[in-house]
C-alpha cells in the first residue's frame, strides 16, 4: 500500500513514443511492450522527476477537466496498475 | 517521391573527407551513407570513382591494415570488447578488427586470412560501426517498389531476400540485403534508408528468376545461397516509405502490434544491446510506425513464379499506399 508521501518514479529501463492516442513502450531489457492510453501516458510524462500522488494529481487536474475525488481514486488506481507492469516504482 | 535528403551523421567523423589526390593504392567503395577509402578492394560494396564521392558528400571511414591495439576494456561481449572509443573483435582466425570512433577500422589478418576481406567485415563490422556512428542497424532487406523504398524484416527463413528477388523481377531496385541501415532526420519525423551492398544472396531456385544479373555462388555460403547483382537503387540514400513484417498477422499493423517486434528488427542484436546508444535506437525504432505504415505479410519459403508474382503485387500494392501518404502529407 501506498500513502501520500510515497514519492513515485519511473523505472528508467522503458523507453517511449507517443504515436497517435497511445504512449507505446518498450522495456529495453525484456522487450516486454505496452501502450499506455492519455491518462496513463500524462502520469509517465509528469513523472519524468520523481514526485508523490498529490503533486500527480494536481498536475493531471490542471490539465484535465476531473474531481478531485475522481482523479485521486483514478491516480491510485493506475499507478498500481502501472508498479504491477514494473512502469514505477514506490 | 520526396527528394533524398544530404548525408547527416551525429559522429564528429562526418568532418572526415577524401583527400585530394586520391592515392593509386587506395580502393574507394560506397554502402550504407558511407565512402569507404581501403588499403585493398572492397569487392562486396559498390567501387566509386574519387570524383563520384566527393560529390556525395558522404562521410568517409578508412579502412587499413595494422596491429591490434591495446585498448582498456569497457565491456566484454561474447566475440569481442567494447572501448571508450570503439570496438575490436576477432573473426575467426581469419582477421581481427579494431573499429575506431566510427571512422576507421584497422584489420589485422591471422592465421586463416585467404587474401580477401572476409564477409563479417561487410556485415557485422560494418553494423557495428554504422551503430556507433549513430544509424540504426537493421537484420531487414529493402527494395524499391513504384517509386516508394519498402523495408522487409523477419526471421532468418522468412524469405526477406525472396521477398526482394519477387519485387527484383517486377522492375524493382535493390536498396540493402540483410543488413539494411536506417537513419532518422533530425526529430524522428522522417526515416531513410541508406543503400547497402549491391548484392543479394538468393536461392539458386530464386536466383535463376533474375536472368542477365551477374550471379555466381555465395562463397562459404551454408545454404548453398547465390549472390546476385540486380537493379541497383540509384540514390545513396531514400525515404522510408514502409515496413512489412514477415511472419505478423496480415494487413495494415498499429503501433502496438509492430512494437512486438522492433527489438528482433535489430542486426546482432546482443552486440546493439551491449553498445552505447541502445536507448535512442530504440526510441528511434518505437516512433517509426507513427512515421511509416507497418504491415504484416506471410513468409514466403516457396519459389514458384505464382507467389513471387503474388508477392510482388502485394508489394507494390503496399508501396503504392505509402506514396500516397506521403502525397497526403
């Protein structure tokens, strides 16, 4: 489980292209590939520097028309989905 | 078809010229963006005149013999060592090469040297320099079809060269066999091939489908393959016009479904992992189906006249929907 000071941050071992709607990725080690779709891909984009879910959220809210209540649930959400996929780490 | 753009090359060695006068004992050569300026024939690049290359504008790497250097080790790779400043390897015991900044390679012939450069020097060494120089080497062939440069990748077997020999036979022109060497201009926005070496291995059964080429048997060749000399790509260097991939699901692919199959597109690809650059390669790979069409086409084992043919419609079909992209903007 993670809190609101758990500092999130990109695995470096991926490497990224944004082609049409989708962020597709490679993990340059495994070859594992995946797509990310706009929300996913807005994350991968703002945590170029290590930053916690607040900061994230703040961000992504500035950016998209989302509740505060909707983009916190939504965040938490992918972000695990993303450590599932080893995208970030905690 | 956009016109070819001048050579570009991140590698300080583009400053690199040919000296005027051109030396008597000097053998001039170009393939893959490439004046090749060697102390001994290159037979397996395309001889250039001395005034031809000074007009390509095209970076120039020396090739001479010498004795092997003592060189700290960054990375031991299986056949060879990566250097701050390049790459040496043993072939066999037929040469060993010690590449240079990308833009000079020594040979040191050994015990099993037969006279001639053997044929690593024109695939493998000749990656790994086109790597450090920054392009992307690719295990791809790629031909001419309408107007448009259509790069085919696959599994060794998947009938690349076939796939080109189709493509030969209906007026195409050959721009590289097996090793293709792909480059980006600045921003990735646009990808061009650089035409490799003149000839193609082809199976005698393929081979025998393009009359009037000089061909003869491959030395040393395991499957009994046969080298071809077909229509040559005039232009040094051309615009991507697409991709098919041998072996994916047929039809048009999206950018998900070629990403599966960008890492095995690379030529050596454990010697491309362990030098530097990896990263921007990749990413470099990664964009290219948001700047090309991808396509997944079957493999093509079988030579008779029927799927040749079938295959070169299907070619020419796919490179005639790349023109008009690109016409599209």
């Amino acid at each position: 489980m993670s809190g609101s000071s758990t500092i999130w941050q990109r695995d470096a071992n991926w490497v990224g292209s944004h082609i049409d709607d989708s962020l597709v990725m490679l993990h340059l080690e495994t070859g594992k590939y995946v797509a990310l779709n706009r929300t996913a891909a807005a994350l991968w984009d703002i945590l170029e520097e290590p930053c916690g879910q607040p900061e994230i959220e703040a961000k992504l809210m500035a950016r998209f028309a989302v509740s505060a209540e909707a983009c916190h649930a939504e965040i938490a959400a992918v972000l695990e989905q993303m450590r599932g996929l080893s995208l970030v780490s905690a | 078809m956009p016109r070819s753009p001048p050579c570009w090359s991140r590698c300080a060695a583009s400053a690199s010229f040919l000296p005027d006068p051109v030396s008597r004992d000097v053998y001039l050569a170009e393939a893959f963006g490439i004046v090749w300026c060697a102390d001994l024939p290159l037979p397996g690049f395309a001889p250039i005149a001395p005034d031809c290359a000074r007009r390509t504008r095209l970076p120039v790497v020396r090739v001479e013999a010498g004795a092997p250097a003592e060189r700290p080790v960054l990375r031991q790779n299986r056949r060879g060592a990566i250097h701050a400043d390049g790459i040496s390897l043993w072939w066999q015991d037929i040469a060993h090469f010690d590449m240079w900044d990308g833009d000079r390679v020594i040979y040191t012939p050994g015990p099993g040297w037969t006279g001639t450069m053997p044929a690593a020097f024109y695939s493998t060494i000749a990656a790994l320099l086109l790597a450090w120089r920054g392009a992307v080497p690719l295990h791809a062939s790629a031909v001419v079809v309408g107007g448009a440069a259509v790069l085919i990748a696959g599994a060794a077997g998947a009938g690349k060269s076939t796939s080109v020999a189709a493509a030969l036979i209906a007026g195409g022109a050959l721009v590289s066999d097996d090793l293709s060497c792909l480059d980006f201009a600045p921003g990735n926005d646009a990808a061009y091939l650089k035409r490799g070496r003149p000839a193609i291995r082809l199976h005698p059964q393929s081979a025998a489908l393009l009359p009037g080429h000089p061909a003869m048997p491959a030395p040393g060749d395991p499957r009994g393959k046969w080298l071809v000399e077909p229509a040559f790509c005039p232009d040094a260097i051309v615009r991507l016009g697409g991709v098919i991939l041998l072996g994916a699901p047929e039809g048009p692919l999206a950018a998900i479904e070629a990403a599966a199959h960008i890492r095995g597109m690379l030529f050596r690809p454990r010697w491309m992992a362990a030098l530097p650059g990896q990263r921007a390669r990749l990413m470099a790979l990664l964009a290219l189906p948001g700047v090309v069409r991808f396509a997944g086409m079957a493999p093509l084992t079988a030579f008779d006249s029927e799927g040749l043919a079938a295959r070169a419609a299907a070619l020419a079909a796919f490179a005639a929907a790349a023109l008009a992209a690109f016409a599209q903007g």
